[in-house]
C-alpha cells in the first residue's frame, strides 16, 4: 500500500486552487514592490536636496554620493531582474545593466571622475540604462501592476541619463543643480508609483479574502 506525498491529500485537506497560489504570489511580489519603490524614492529626494543645498560641496563628496545611489540602484536591479514579472528575455538584460550600475558607482568611489565630465557621465549611464531597464519591462509585461507608471518613470529616468551625457557640465555647480532636480523629479515619480502599487495590492488582497 503506497503512501502519498501530497500534503493535501488528506480528508480534511483542502488543496488551494491554483489561482488562489498564483494571487498570493503577485500580491506578495506587489507588496515587496511598493516597499522598495517607496524606499528608492524617498533616498532619492533626500540625495537631491542634499546636493542642492550643500554650500560647499566638492566633487570627492558628490562622487561619493552618487557612488553609493549607483551602487543601490545596481542591486536593486539585479534583484527585479529575477522577479516573477521580468520576462525571460529581459532577466539577463537586468542583470547586465544593473552590474554596470554597481561598476559605475565603484568607478565614482575610486575617484576616477576626476572631472565634473566624467562625473556626469558616469551618473547618466546609470540612469540611462535604469530607465531602459523599466521602459522594456512596463511594455513587454502585460499584467503588470501600475504599468503606465512603471513605464512614464522609465521615460524619465532614461531622459534624466541623456541630459546628463550629451550636455558638457563643467561647473560642479551646475551639474550638481541639474542632478539634484532630476533626483527630486525621479523621487516623487517613484513615491507616486510606489502608492500606485500599494493601493493595487490591497485591492487585490480584498479581492482574494472575498472569494
């Protein structure tokens, strides 16, 4: 007489409907979303105002700043690459780019933007590619939670990274002021999408406690 594995074959076991599992796993992965956008969203505020109103700032002390932004924004990268809602296609496309977020906030580390040039061009790459990164996953995803959000923010983001590379700051100051708007403008955006996807988790959670 055999035995069966299955923890819900048992009289008194009800086996979870497959789209119950399947609501729980996106609610979970909404949840963890919102939490992180919010988080991301919030340090970017602080890193905009901090360099806009830092009297004396030097390139050593914004380096480091944006070596630390990049160096987040490359984890936090890498860890959505592998989310339930990244196509296939666009995992390895992830983790690419967000392996040369971190290299690039190492490079502002190491103090090899030895000009506001360079600087510049390091923090703009890395916005560049992050803004691709959500633009291809908000159009390639159907289902995903605050889509149009998800996607306006990758436009903005992959914009703030060109205005960055095609315009030669040479002044600290002006790059530090036009770095600090886009930080502000990024900020609020993602706040704004992160309650966006806040308010979609709760109605999904209601939605799965009422059937």
């Amino acid at each position: 007489m055999s035995v069966s594995s299955d923890p819900y074959s048992g009289p008194h076991r009800d086996r979870p409907a497959a789209g119950t599992r399947s609501g729980l796993t996106v609610e979970a992965l909404a949840n963890a979303a919102w939490q992180v956008l919010a988080a991301a969203g919030a340090a970017s505020i602080v890193l905009g105002v901090l360099v806009l109103v830092w009297p004396h700032v030097t390139l050593a002390v914004v380096g480091i700043l944006f070596g630390i932004y990049l160096l987040a924004s490359g984890v936090f990268q890498i860890a959505g690459a592998f989310g339930n809602h990244v196509p296939g296609a666009l995992r390895a496309v992830g983790f690419v780019s967000g392996a040369i977020c971190i290299m690039l906030g190492l490079i502002c580390f190491r103090g090899a933007a030895e000009s506001t040039f360079l600087l510049g061009l390091w923090i703009g790459f890395g916005w560049l590619l992050q803004g691709v990164m959500l633009t291809a996953v908000a159009l390639s995803t159907e289902g995903l939670p605050a889509r149009g959000w998800q996607l306006f923010l990758g436009v903005i983001t992959a914009a703030a990274g060109i205005v960055l590379i095609v315009a030669p700051f040479h002044s600290l100051t002006v790059l530090t002021v036009v770095a600090g708007i886009w930080l502000l403008v990024l900020g609020a955006t993602g706040i704004v999408h992160a309650f966006q996807l806040r308010s979609l988790t709760r109605s999904l959670s209601g939605s799965l406690s009422g059937s």
